[in-house]
C-alpha cells in the first residue's frame, strides 16, 4: 500500500471527526463501512438479529466484501474530502 494513501486515509480519519456539519445516516454508513473495509477487510461474524443499527452497519460494510483495502482507503479519502466541500 502506498505510504501517502495510508497517510491520506488517516489525516481523513480524524478530519472525519471534525465535520462542521453532521452527515446524513446513509453517509455516516458509507464511512463506517469504508473505514471498516480498509482497516480490518471482508466482514466477518453473522448478521445482528436484534439490533438494526448494527444490521445496518453490518449491510453497509458486507456491501464492500471483496473490495481491497486500497479501495476502500480512497474511497474513504474522497467521501470524506466530498463532506469537507473540497471533493475532487
């Protein structure tokens, strides 16, 4: 992986944190699950049953399987520069 998207992913990361203005759930979502894909992988561990928002999560993140770290770490820079106005 390329020393400058992983440094482009983390500087993200925590400008994340610093929104001006919360985003909607489906982006909160899109986040959750970019940052899960690129740090951890393929979603792993069965569906939450009782719990919808950890289903939700769960979906959102299933929906990347297969995708690679790489990806996702850009994808992730990108949506995140797209919330701060600055999208590319």
């Amino acid at each position: 992986m390329p020393a400058d998207l992983k440094t482009l992913f983390e500087t993200a990361a925590q400008e994340s944190q610093k929104l001006p203005n919360r985003p909607d759930n489906a982006t909160l979502l899109a986040l959750y699950a970019h940052y899960k894909q690129a740090t951890v992988g393929d979603v792993t561990g069965s569906r939450p049953a009782f719990d919808p928002v950890g289903r939700a999560k769960y979906d959102a993140w299933a929906k990347l399987k297969g995708s690679s770290k790489e990806a996702a770490m850009q994808s992730y820079v990108d949506l995140v520069a797209k919330l701060k106005g600055g999208g590319r």
